[in-house]
C-alpha cells in the first residue's frame, strides 16, 4: 500500500475488516494505467 500510494495512488486500508487487504477505485483507463505502472513496479 506505501509503494502505491507513493506513486499517487488512492488507497484504503481495509484490513480492520478483513484481514491484508486494501480497497483501490479506477475512475478511468488513465488511472488505471497508473494502476498497472505502479502495481508492476511495487512487485
């Protein structure tokens, strides 16, 4: 979630709910582009 939101990504910590998990909204294919960027740099 720290690498994600370091590269300008929403993230909500949802894991008070359950347990490891976050919650990340698309709002367009740009985003989600930024998305993927961010996910395959973080992994």
């Amino acid at each position: 979630m720290d690498r994600l939101r370091g590269a300008g990504i929403l993230v909500a910590d949802t894991g008070r709910v359950i347990p490891d998990t976050c919650r990340i909204t698309i709002g367009d294919r740009r985003a989600n582009t930024a998305l993927l960027d961010a996910l395959s740099s973080a992994l």
